[in-house]
C-alpha cells in the first residue's frame, strides 16, 4: 500500500460498500444506532479513501478502497436475505381508545395481527427485519385506522375489505430480487387501513447528502467550500 493511496478519490461504489459495513454492524449490535447515524453521515460526506478507512477499521471486514468488494451496500438480493429469519419482537398488537406502534428494529413474524377500536395503529417495516420470506399482516379496524409502511422494494398485495370504510389498494410497485412479499388482509368498519410506501430516515439522509455532495462537486474549485453544502441543507430541508 502506497502512501498515496489514502488520498485518492471516493468512488460511489467505495462510499456504498462502506455503509453495507456499517449496516451489518448495526444489524449485529456492533454500533449503537447514534454512532452509525454519526459514522453514515461521515460516509457520504467523505470525499477520499483515506476519509472512509477509520469509519469501519474497527468492524470486521475493514474496507481497502479500490478493491473489489463482494459485500453488498444494503440492496440487492444479498441485502434482502440478511434481512430474513430471525425470532419475531411481537405477534400482535391491539387499541382501545389509544394507539399503539411498531416500528424502528424489529423483526415482523410471518402472521402479524393488529386490531383497533376508536383507536389508531402504526405498522412501520421500514427498518424491520422479516420472520419469512413472506409475511401477513391482518388488520381488524373498527371505528379508527391502522396504517402500514413498506420500504421501497417490497411486493405488497392487499386483500382486505371493508364495511364503510376500507382499505388502499396499494401500489402495485413489483418487488426486487430477494424482497419479502407482505400480505395485508382483514376487515374494517367505519375505519380504514392505510398502505403506504416511504424511505427510512437513514435513506433519506443518504439521499440528501449525495444530492448536496454533487451539487458542490460540480462547482467551480475556487466555488467550493463549507457555504456551499450548507445553502444545499437549507434547500433540501
């Protein structure tokens, strides 16, 4: 290893395969969600090699910039399965008059039930885990909601039916290789059930700081610096 190598350039690849690290670091316990929210941010801020090396010398399999990296960056096939199996956090869940939510880490079992009276409910996926390759999530809304959200590349097939009221359709957005399917059916009266598709906040925030990480890139040597990314934080707000 030569002593230039710490200043050549990130690749995107080299900044991806960083945080498929960071990812299973998470997922393992390693890293407490604030130091991979820290070190992630760090990640595509980094503009050379030498700036990604320290954020996962620590972790098992250390990154050597240029390379070739069999690990993924936290999609694709590969990805998806780390993501299946496991022991569920919780079966059910059910409101009278409050609310309930499942959300952040959890693992969803392969038959999940939530019910609500007058009451709402939050089904968030976002970041769960999956028991299954497939999983279904019945819901029981009388007199108020259950909403459920999916991350981009799930397969969501909705069955569920209602009695004034009802459930969304979906998007029919196909899943990608290796996804989960998740299945939402049951029934609801004078309530609803909700299905709606979003980034996690982490993938926001990667999507913001490349966005601002371009955006800087493409100005003019002597236009760059610190003002630069921050009028693009206060764009992108």
């Amino acid at each position: 290893m030569t002593d230039e190598l710490p200043d050549l350039r990130a690749s995107d690849a080299d900044r991806d395969r960083v945080a498929g690290i960071l990812r299973d670091a998470l997922a393992e316990g390693r890293l407490a969600m604030e130091e991979f929210e820290e070190r992630l941010t760090a990640t595509y801020e980094a503009r050379t090699v030498g700036a990604l090396r320290p954020l996962v010398a620590d972790l098992p399999h250390t990154f050597d910039g240029g390379v070739p990296d069999t690990r993924t960056a936290g999609t694709g096939p590969a990805a998806w399965r780390e993501r299946i199996g496991g022991e569920p956090s919780s079966r059910g869940a059910f409101a009278f008059w409050s609310g309930f939510s499942r959300k952040g880490r959890w693992t969803a079992p392969r038959t999940f039930t939530a019910g609500v009276f007058q009451a709402g409910g939050e089904i968030d996926l976002r970041d769960a885990h999956f028991e299954a390759d497939e999983v279904t999530v019945r819901c029981f809304a009388l007199m108020g909601g259950i909403d459920v959200v999916v991350p981009p590349g799930v397969e969501v097939q909705v069955t569920g039916w209602g009695f004034m009221g009802g459930f969304d359709n979906g998007d029919g957005e196909p899943g990608d290789p290796g996804a989960p399917r998740v299945k939402i059916t049951g029934f609801a009266m004078m309530g609803g059930v909700g299905v709606r598709r979003k980034l996690s906040k982490l993938e926001k925030q990667r999507i913001r700081l490349e966005r601002e990480r371009r955006a800087e890139s493409a100005l003019p040597g002597d236009a760059r610096g610190y003002e630069v990314p921050e009028r693009r934080r206060k764009e992108l707000d």
